[in-house]
C-alpha cells in the first residue's frame, strides 16, 4: 500500500525506519501529547516500534522534499467500546492514531496524510468507520480531528489516562447514506 499526495508519501513502516522514529517520538511534547510514559530511551522505542511493526497497520510519513519519515499513521481494529456498540454492530471499523515530528507540526501535512488515507478507505469500501482517541489536554489532536470531520462519541479510561473517543462515519454523523 502506498499512497501519494502533494508533499508526502505514505508507506508501510520497515525496520530502516528506525532511526529517524527515534528521532521524532523522542520529543517530549510529543510524548505528552501521546502519553509515551512508557518510551523512554531508545530500547523501549525499539521494543514499542517493533510491536507497532507486527500488529497492524503501521504506515510511515515521508517528507517527498527531504525523504525522510516524519511520522506515522496507525491503522487498528476498532476500539472495543466502539465496535461493541449498537450502532456499529455488523460494521467495518477501523482505529487511526498518528504522530509527527515537533519541527513539522502546523503545517498541514498530517492532516493532508490522514485527509488522503481516510477517502481511499471510504472509497475502496474498506472500512464504514474510523475511531479516533485523543487525550483531553491534546488541543492539536482535537483540531485535527474536528477539521478532518471527526464527532465526540464518547470518553474511554486507559489506565489513569481519559480519552475522548471521535467518530468518522462514511455515511455522515447520523449515519445516513
């Protein structure tokens, strides 16, 4: 899978892309933002590179200016909570979650990447839905997913961390074609 826009490529993450991970997920506002408590020196970004790399769907942001990764975007099975409710019972659902570099932020380019992945997956009929969590002191995240056309569905405990939970239906909110 690959995916082109203006100024970016989207493309499975591949263990050569460590370094410049590393580079990014580092950053402590980044971290914050994320809630990386547990990434904290680059044997446990290894080890959580590594689980991103064997489950799901972990695709790399490449700059087309510099080639380098700059982020990434995950693609998961739906939250539980989320697949489990009654309005999404016999629906395809997909989990986004994304994160990009702190010397590439308010740029537009996440939003550019995530504008692009989300309309293939709708259009392919891949997925009837995407979830999307964010940490509610994450102003960014929040923006990004209003401006993308996310909806407050709900929040979610994950351990002593609240996350609002965001939903994007390919019918619309009410989920009407």
């Amino acid at each position: 899978m690959r995916i082109e826009t203006e100024r970016l490529i989207l493309r499975p993450h591949t263990p050569a892309d460590f370094e410049d991970y590393f580079g990014y997920i580092m950053d402590g506002e980044l971290q914050q933002m994320l809630g990386l408590n547990g990434v904290v020196d680059r044997e446990s970004a290894l080890e959580t590179f590594q689980w991103l790399l064997d489950n799901g769907e972990f695709l790399a942001v490449v700059s087309r200016e510099t080639g380098r990764v700059i982020g990434h975007i995950c693609v998961q099975p739906p939250i539980e909570k989320v697949a489990c409710a009654l309005e999404f019972k016999g629906r395809r659902g997909a989990s986004l979650s994304f994160a990009i570099a702190g010397t590439e932020r308010r740029k537009g380019l996440m939003l550019e990447a995530l504008k692009e992945l989300i309309g293939q997956r709708f259009r392919e009929g891949a997925v009837d839905y995407f979830d999307c969590e964010y940490q509610a002191a994450n102003a960014a995240s929040r923006g990004l997913q209003e401006q993308l056309g996310f909806w407050y569905w709900g929040e979610e405990q994950f351990g002593d961390v609240e996350l609002i939970i965001n939903i994007l239906q390919k019918e619309g909110r009410d989920g009407a074609g």
